[in-house]
C-alpha cells in the first residue's frame, strides 16, 4: 500500500498564499482513493477579482473564505484542522500561529490525498528483516517485502538503471521504482533524470516480465523550502516584490509577492491494501509459471527513486535512502 499526502504553501509578501496546479477532484476507483481540495483564505474586507475568479478559481477548484488572520492562533487551528481533514490526518500544524497576523492578506491551501491498494499484495509472511546498503560502506537493517509476479519491467543504459512498475487496484495508477545499478549511483541518475524525457523514454520501453521483487518498507515525512528549488528552476520573479504584480489575484492595496514556500509531505508503503480491508483483497499470493518470460530480480536494497504514478501524471516523487 501506498499512501501519498502532500501539501504546498506558498507566501505572499506579508501573508501566506499556496501555488496549486490541479482541479479539485475526487476519484474513488476500487481500491484506490484521489483527493485534491484547494480553498483559499482571504483577511476580513478582502475579496478575489470576479472577473479572474469565474475563470482561475473555479478551474483550480478553490473555495474562498475570510478569516481573522489577527486572531493567530485561532486562524492556525483552523487552517491545520482542514488540511488534517483532507490528508487522513496525516498532514499536521501546516500554518503557524507566529506566520499569521495584521499583515497577512492570503492563504491558499492546496492538499493531496491518495490511497492505493495493491493490484495484487505482498505476503506478509514472506517480508524478512534484510540489509540495505546506504553506501558501499554502511548497511542499515530494513523490512524487505518480496513477492514474484508479472510486472511491467525495463532496463535503462541512458539511467543505469532497472525500473520496475507495479500497478494499484483498476491498473489507472501505479508506483514506478528506478533502481540505479550502481550502489552509489543515485545522484548520477538523478541528474540525468533532470532532463523529463528520458523518464518517459524509459517508461515507454516498459515490458511485462516474470520478476523477483524485493521492495522495502518504507514510511517518510519531510518538510522542505521550496523557495531554493524554485529559484535554481530560474523561478525568479515571483519572489520580486517589484516584478511579481500578483496583487491582480486579490483586492489589496500594495504589490503582493511571493516570500517563502514550504511543502510539508508523508508517503509510506507497506504490503497491505486499503486500510480498512486489508485482510478481503487478494489473500494469496500469485505465482506466474509461464515459460514465455525470462524471470528478472529486482531488489531494492539500496537507494532508488520513486514515482506515484495517475496515468502519465506523476502526483508525487521522491528518494528513498533508508
């Protein structure tokens, strides 16, 4: 199982403002749950531009509501106890009292939930406790699930890699794994990667093959400033008080920029299926015989990157080091 949660906040000038891309939507397919809620929250007397909200507003999805951003503590709450309630509770204390007050004009939330179930689980009783190989030099111990079966597979010489796909419940979505070859090698992919077409070369070459699959469990929070990675994406002028102009979104006195971004994130994958119904899917374990495909190992046992995969939509992508 896979549960994705992620949100991104972003400041404006003296208030706090989330960038979001997608239209709210909710896709419940069996065993596979998408969520996307976007609202913004604007301080008392403060109002969106009609003519830009009848057309940007209602694609994204985003309901507006005004807030006391002088009563910090209470706005706080508020704020968190939505993401909370659109994230499984897994996203907790977003906004901070201290980053709320008389100057904040804005704050858009944009929240991510996903849950999916496997097409076909992993034997719980087939997970052992095995080394994984954070460097050359340094193992961690790690619960590593196994199962065989037919998967989508392919091996990159441009990333030195194996990629594997395993497919959730309706085959919509799906958690793409590149393995470097090299045990060290995961920054060398990572840099090639920089450049998106070779993912969707590698991901077009995708055959189903019979594999041995090791995969850890894994669980991982962060948080991190997006402010630096955007700027190296030469994302400037947003954060440019003089160049920015986004005070056209709202009805506010003064130029609005961007001051900071932050995304706070939890992913974590395990052998189950949904939560609620873990023990009524997929009970056994298949076993694939056919002589028509060359059995392949792939095993997880050191640094790999992950993708959380809609269709060719990535929702999400991150690194895996133990």
């Amino acid at each position: 199982m896979v549960n994705a949660y992620f949100v991104l906040v972003f400041c404006m000038g003296l208030s706090e403002i989330s960038f979001f891309t997608r239209k709210h939507q909710s896709k419940f397919h069996k065993g596979v749950t998408l969520k996307t809620v976007s609202k913004i929250y604007l301080a008392l007397n403060y109002d969106v531009f009609k003519d830009f909200g009848a057309t940007t507003w209602e694609t994204f999805g985003a309901a507006a509501q005004n807030i006391d951003f002088e009563k910090n503590e209470q706005a706080a709450n508020e704020i968190n106890t939505w993401v909370e309630q659109n994230t499984n509770n897994r996203i907790k204390n977003l906004v901070s009292p201290d980053s709320l007050g008389q100057d904040t004009r804005a704050l858009l939330v944009n929240a991510i939930y996903f849950k999916g179930s496997w097409e076909t689980q992993f034997d719980k009783t087939l997970t052992r406790e095995r080394d994984f190989h954070i460097n050359k030099a340094e193992t961690k111990k790690v619960d590593m699930m196994h199962r065989r079966g037919n998967y989508k597979y392919t091996e990159s010489a441009v990333l030195k890699s194996q990629i594997i796909e395993i497919p959730y419940k309706g085959d919509e979505t799906s958690l793409v794994v590149v393995l470097p070859r090299d045990i060290e090698g995961i920054k060398e992919v990572q840099e090639v990667l920089k450049d998106s077409t070779v993912l969707d070369n590698a991901l077009n070459d995708l055959r189903t093959q019979e594999v041995d699959l090791s995969l850890p469990t894994f669980k991982i929070e962060t948080t991190t400033d997006l402010k630096d990675i955007l700027r190296k994406m030469n994302v400037t002028e947003i954060f440019d008080p003089h160049v920015a102009r986004l005070d056209y979104l709202i009805r506010v006195k003064g130029n609005m920029y961007i001051s900071s971004a932050v995304q706070k994130a939890f992913i974590e994958v395990n052998e189950e299926g949904a939560e609620a119904a873990a023990s009524n899917v997929f009970a056994a374990v298949s076993r694939s015989l056919s002589a028509r495909y060359q059995r392949i190992s792939f095993t997880a046992d050191h640094p790999f990157i992950f993708y959380l995969c809609e269709g060719n939509n990535i929702l999400f992508n991150g690194v895996f080091n133990s």
